[in-house]
C-alpha cells in the first residue's frame, strides 16, 4: 500500500537526530517555556521574514487566539472560505463571531478578490487560508480588507515556506497561523501551532492570551485567556525539522511535476499546475469525476487516495447558522470533485509511476 502520507518514512530519516534532540530535553527536566520553545520562536520568525513568533499547542488554537487578539466575538462577523476543512469556521464560532462564506477561484481554489470585495462591508475581520500550500492573491485581497479598515488573519497551515515577491507565507497579513500537525510540510510529533506577526502590540496579547491572560505570574488580565503553550518536545522536533523544510518543499514540487507529465490527457481529470514558489503542494489536488469511486477504487488498487475536503463548511450542520454569498457555486463543484494523491518527500519516483499507473488503470486509460 502507497500511503497518502507516510510519517515513518521521515522519522527514520532523522531519527538519531530527533531522539537526541527528545532526549536532552529529558535530560534538562524542562518541558514547558523554556530554551526549545525560546529557540524555535526565534528561529520560526526569522524564516518566515517576520519580527515575532508566539509557539502555541495547536493550530486551530492559533486561529481562536488570532481572533481574540484583534478582539473579535460576539455579533461579529468574520469572513473565510467554505472549502477548507472548517478549521477556520472551527476558530470563528469558538470566540462567538458567524462566518461569512464567500467563493473562490477555480484554479487556484483559493478566495478571489471579486468575492472579498462583494462581502467586506460590515464585517470584523478576514481569515485567508493557503489551502493545499499555494499562496492566495495575497496583495489584491490585503488591500480591500485595508481598504475598507479590516485587519487580515493568514491560515497558513498548509504553506509553511511557500514565498512570493522575497515574502514568505505568515509576513502578509496582521496575524498568520500555522498548524505542525505531522502530516503538515513542517510537522511535529503530535499537536502543535504558532501564530507570527510584526506587530508588537498583538504579539504581547497573544502571549499573554496563550498563557491565562496573565499579565505577571497568577495575574489574569486578559478576558478569554488559556493555557495553549508549546511544549518543549514538540519544539525540539521542530528545531531539528525546519533546517530541512525547503529542500523538502523542493521535492514536492519535483514530485507534483512527475504527477502532472503522467497524468496528462485524461479526460476524467482536471489538473491544477504547480511547482512554484508560491506553492509548497502541502497535498497534491486534482479534479476528479465520480471521485468517491475512482477514491474507493484506487484504494483498492493499493493506493492511499483521499479527498481534501468533501463538504464544504456552510453544508455542515455545525456551521449551518452562517452568512454566505449569493452564489458558491464553485466551491461547492471542488468539494464534490477534488482528490489527494499521495505526495510527501520520501516518496520514491518509482512508487509516483505507481501511482500514475494505478489512476490512470481506474480510468480506463491506461
């Protein structure tokens, strides 16, 4: 079986090295706030291009403190994307604000500025996600939200490294997000997160909001506070992971490009090109008719196909009191449509070909 994302794979390759890392933290007998998580905030804000970097215990914290910093709650509104796993819907409903869905680009999968534009009046706030690693149009929609005087949240969670015009995914917006979940590009060994940001007044109260609102040890400040802290595990694992995550990002791409040349001129199949920069192909995504059963039959065949994400937010009952656009017809074609095919480093050229054979054998194209 080719997995859709086999983690093994990567703790083999850097296992002396991770094991030394956990071990000294053992040694040390420090496992929260302490040199790690000191090390990897430093060194996470200098690779994404930006002045600070709050370590957190999840991403989906990330977002729920994001909007608590910008001091969203109740009766706001907060608009996102409905096609995107609900993280974001997940974070807006946890400070008591409503979503406003809005649609997106086919191609890109991502938030167009024509639908931002139709929705920023009389709202709080915007969150605009990366999804599957490919930066949104970042300076068109930044610059209706600041237009209209509403500050921006990046979920970046899936374009750890990806970069644009000399900047990096998280240096686009007031607040961006990142999840280390460890299928992400940049994982850990179980849950962890991390808000970053230039502004110094939100970084204070994200690390004030992440640590019970203390303003001094005991002295709850901040309304809303709570312990989401990076333990010092996960950031060792982290120190040692992100030295490799462009290289990583590179064979992704490599990886994408062997997917597109062997998948070309099925008819059944919509491909996304990617491969650059902008793009760090977090999950390999193409369009796919009757793609429950080329899913199911490809799983048979032995390969880990899945699909990123079925039902799109504003169809989930737990979203359902929401505001939407007139129209998203497009994300909802997406979420009937879109396939994984497996796609992480250490995958080999040979189990790719495998994979290419396997999709194009379901589709009769063989």
């Amino acid at each position: 079986m080719i997995l859709l994302n086999d983690l093994k794979r990567q703790q083999l390759a850097l296992g002396a090295e991770l094991k030394a890392a956990v071990c000294k933290v053992c040694d040390r007998g420090w496992y929260a706030l302490g040199e790690e998580v000191r090390g990897f905030e430093a060194e996470f804000a200098s690779y994404c291009g930006v002045a600070n970097c709050i370590a957190l215990n999840s991403g989906t914290d990330a977002l729920e403190l994001a909007l608590r910093c910008l001091g969203i709650g109740d009766d706001d509104v907060v608009v996102t994307v409905a096609n995107a796993g609900g993280y974001a819907s997940t974070a807006i409903r946890l400070v008591g604000a409503t979503p406003h869905y809005v649609d997106v680009d086919g191609f890109s999968m991502n938030m167009t500025a024509a639908s931002l534009q139709d929705a920023i009046a009389d709202v709080s706030a915007v969150i605009i996600t990366h999804l599957y690693g490919r930066l949104a149009a970042m300076d068109e929609l930044v610059a209706i939200a600041r237009g209209a005087g509403v500050p921006v949240i990046e979920d970046a969670s899936h374009a750890h490294g990806a970069r644009r015009a000399g900047r990096r995914a998280g240096a686009m917006s007031n607040l961006a997000c990142f999840s280390f979940y460890p299928t992400k590009n940049l994982g850990a060994a179980g849950d962890a997160g991390a808000i970053v940001t230039d502004d110094e007044g939100l970084s204070k109260r994200c690390r004030q909001l992440a640590q019970y609102g203390w303003s001094t040890r005991y002295n709850a400040e901040l309304a809303g506070g709570r312990n989401s802290r990076m333990d010092e595990m996960q950031a060792a694992v982290l120190r040692i992971k992100l030295p490799h995550l462009d290289g990583w990002n590179d064979r992704r791409r490599q990886i994408a490009a062997q997917y597109e040349q062997g998948l070309q001129n099925i008819p059944q199949l919509r491909l996304h090109t990617r491969g650059t920069d902008d793009d760090t192909v977090h999950l390999f995504v193409v369009e796919c008719q009757d793609r429950d059963t080329v899913v199911e039959d490809l799983q048979k065949a032995g390969v880990g196909a899945a699909a990123h994400y079925p039902v799109a937010d504003h169809r989930q009952r737990a979203f359902a009191d929401c505001h939407r656009s007139e129209s998203l017809s497009v994300t909802e074609a997406l979420c009937d449509a879109v396939m994984s095919l497996p796609c992480y480093p250490e995958i080999t050229d040979d189990e790719v070909a495998t994979v290419i054979g396997a999709v194009r054998g379901v589709l009769g194209c063989d």
